[in-house]
C-alpha cells in the first residue's frame, strides 16, 4: 500500500481544487482521485469537464460538515490519503458570516482528521493527511520583511482565524495521536476558473461589463501573487516529497499594491478588447475600506525552494494575460457563475 493509491482531494470543484485534480488525474493514471466537494456557490463541476470521464476520477458530493457521511466515506473508500482543500476562502464574507467559516474550516477539518486517523491509526506509515492553508495566518506585514515558517500566527479576520485553527488541529493530531501531516501556507492565487468574487477575475468581469472597479480603501494594500498552476505544482511536490510535520511557505516572489495592479489589468484589458488606452482605469472607484484590512502580505519561499526545488514557471504580466483571455474565452462560465445568487451577493457587498 502506498499514499499514492487512494487520494482524496476535497474541495476539487473549486478553483485551487479543479487545477490540483486535474493534475492528479492526468499525472498518477495508477491512483484513484476522489474529488469530494459540497459543490458551494464557488464549487463548479464545470471546471472539470475535460477529465470527469477519467477511469482513475471518481466524484463524491459530500459535505465535510457531515460527520457521519464522512466516516462512512472513510470506511467505503479506504482514502490512502488527504489533500484538504474545501473551504470557506471569502476574506469578505466571513466578515458577514463567521459562523459558516467556524463550521466548514475547523468542524470540516477536523472530521476529516478524526476519520483519518481511525481509518490509518492501526499503521500510520504509507499514509498523509496535506492540509492546504493559507498566508493569511501570519495575519498582516508592514512595509518591510517576509512571511517564514517560524512567523508566529496572528491572524485578523474571521477567514484567517478559522484557517489557523484548522492548522492547528492538523498539528495536533500530529503530535497527539501520530498522524502524518504535512501543511502548506500559500500567497494569492489567480488563474482560470477564480470565482468573481475575489479581486482580479471580479475587476475582469467588471472591465468587460464597464462596471465600477471598487477598490477598498487607497488602494495601498499589497499582495504577493502567484498562478494557480504553479501553486497546484508545488502541492504535488510537497505531497510526493515534504517531510513528515512540516510546514511549507509558498509564494510568488511577486508584490504588487492593489492600485498598480488594477493598473496593469485595466491596461491589458484594453489592448485585447480594443479599447482606448486609459478607458478601463476611469471604472477605478474608490469605496469603503475592509474592516480589519491587512496591510501587506510576501511569502520567504526560500524553504520550499532550497528542499524541493520549487519555483514560480510562469511570469506575473504572462500569467495575468493567460488569466484574462481565459475569462474572454469563457464568458458561458462566467455568465453562469454570475446568474442567480451571485447578483445579490454583489448588491450587498458593494452597497454603499
Ligand atoms: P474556492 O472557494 O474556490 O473553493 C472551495 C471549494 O470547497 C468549493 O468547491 C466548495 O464547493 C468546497 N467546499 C466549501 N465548503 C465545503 C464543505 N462544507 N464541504 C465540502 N466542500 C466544500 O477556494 P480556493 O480559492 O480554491 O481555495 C482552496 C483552498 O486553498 C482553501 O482551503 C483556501 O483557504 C486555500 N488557499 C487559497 C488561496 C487563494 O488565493 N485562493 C491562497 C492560499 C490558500
Ligand atoms: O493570501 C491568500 C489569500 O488570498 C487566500 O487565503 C484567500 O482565500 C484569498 O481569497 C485571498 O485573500 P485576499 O483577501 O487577499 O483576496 P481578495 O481577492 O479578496 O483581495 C485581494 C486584495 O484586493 C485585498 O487587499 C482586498 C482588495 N480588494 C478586494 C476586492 C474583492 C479590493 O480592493 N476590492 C475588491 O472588490
């Protein structure tokens, strides 16, 4: 038995998720994926069409709040391993709704902890528990310095705070009852298939409608990107080759503020939809701030990059156009995605 023969991967409707499954699918055509997810507002089977007839692909909808759906699963299945990436991930709306971030983060993760553990704990070797976690955790930088795996934890909104209590539930049965784990802490994440509610595939839509671009504050908040293949990349090699109770930073080499990048989007954007230079940055409006906002957020990710290896492949202004002329070439999933509830979540979030 190996951790490679019966992979759980949930949260693989999502955006992160749907690029990890399908690069599970397509790499390990000698393991079976199971892609368990909820299928959310931001779960979308859609984002898996091209591998959802896959021998090796079977998907479970099942939410991680279910104890006794997951355990049943556990038993059923017999998973060789987990990669934990269904979540809560709005910073926005767990500022709204806590509530559900408290039931999915840390009730959802440590179910799937509690049925991992019974199911392996006769012989825990050939077996991972990969829990997908966040920067956030580190809470906020100011101008200067770095995120490392020794920072401490200091997280400032509800979203942070439930990710970095499922951290430590994952540690804790680490050193608790021996589970192997290994977690990963990742910078912001853009790429094809993002739910448009978080800033870039948002501002894109907005863009192509000519809708206001509201950015929070002055605009002066920084963020470290990095595309999310790189990110789906990097999962794999921690699966394959991290070690046992560590943690790995993940990030971009790649600082931006907001407003300069808004900038480069709206400057893309108006070359590929033939419009005049400067038309899209007049959407630019500036709204009310986001309680809590953190200032700065970059990754040190000299560890992951000194043990496995790993480095970004694909450039920010190569990326983002990538990203762009996904969204023109899919404007059917974006339409889709943005029918329904979607509406009245925008009216709500931007009211004032
Ligand atoms: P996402 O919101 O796009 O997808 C989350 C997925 O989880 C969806 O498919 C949803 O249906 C599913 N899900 C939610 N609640 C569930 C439940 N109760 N049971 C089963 N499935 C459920 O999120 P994402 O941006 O792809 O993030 C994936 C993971 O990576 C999260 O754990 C997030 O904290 C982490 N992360 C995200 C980023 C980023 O920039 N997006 C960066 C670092 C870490
Ligand atoms: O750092 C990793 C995190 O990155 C992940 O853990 C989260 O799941 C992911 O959502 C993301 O969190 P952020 O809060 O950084 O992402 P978001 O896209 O919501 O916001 C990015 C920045 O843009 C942030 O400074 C807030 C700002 N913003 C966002 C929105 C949606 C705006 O100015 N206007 C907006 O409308």
């Amino acid at each position: 038995m190996s951790k490679f023969d019966k992979i759980l991967i949930t949260g693989g409707a999502g955006f992160i998720g749907s690029h990890v499954v399908r690069l599970f699918v397509n790499q390990y055509p000698n393991s079976q994926i199971y892609n368990l997810d909820a299928l959310t507002y931001a779960g979308n089977l859609e984002n898996l069409k091209d591998i959802e007839n896959s021998e090796n692909y079977t998907f479970l909808k099942v939410d991680i709040c279910d104890r006794d759906a997951i355990n049943q699963l556990f038993d059923e299945y017999r998973f060789t391993s987990v990669i934990h990436l269904a979540a809560e991930s709005h910073v926005d709306r767990s500022i709204t709704n806590p509530f559900a971030f408290v039931e999915t983060n840390i009730m959802g993760t440590l179910n799937l902890l509690h049925s991992a553990k019974s199911l392996w704990q006769d012989d825990f070797s050939n077996h991972l528990f990969y829990h997908i976690s966040t920067d956030e955790v580190y809470g906020t930088l100011g101008e200067t310095g770095l995120f490392t795996e020794e920072t401490s934890y200091d997280p400032n909104s509800p979203y942070s705070a439930s990710k970095a209590s499922s951290d430590h539930f994952v540690r804790a049965f680490g050193e608790t009852y021996g589970l192997p784990y290994v977690i990963s802490n990742c910078s912001n994440n853009y790429g094809p298939n993002q739910f448009p509610e978080k800033l870039i595939p948002l501002f894109i839509n907005n863009i192509i409608k000519k809708k206001p671009l509201p950015v929070y504050g002055d605009g002066n908040y920084t963020r470290d990107w990095l595309y999310v293949l790189d990110h789906a990349i990097a999962i794999d090699l921690i699966f394959k080759e991290g070690k046992n109770k560590q943690t790995y930073n993940i990030g971009g080499f790649n600082e931006w503020k907001n407003i300069d990048l808004v900038k480069l989007l709206c400057q893309q954007m108006d070359a590929k939809l033939g419009r005049k230079a400067g038309e899209s940055e007049e959407l630019i409006t500036f709204v009310k701030d986001r309680p809590g906002h953190d200032l700065r957020y970059a990754i040190d990710a000299s560890k992951i990059n000194k043990e496995l290896g790993w480095k970004p492949s694909v450039t920010f202004e190569e990326g983002l156009s990538k990203t762009i002329d996904w969204y023109l070439e899919n404007k059917e999933w974006l339409k889709n995605v943005t029918s329904g509830a979607y509406q009245k979540y925008y009216e709500n979030q931007y009211a004032n």
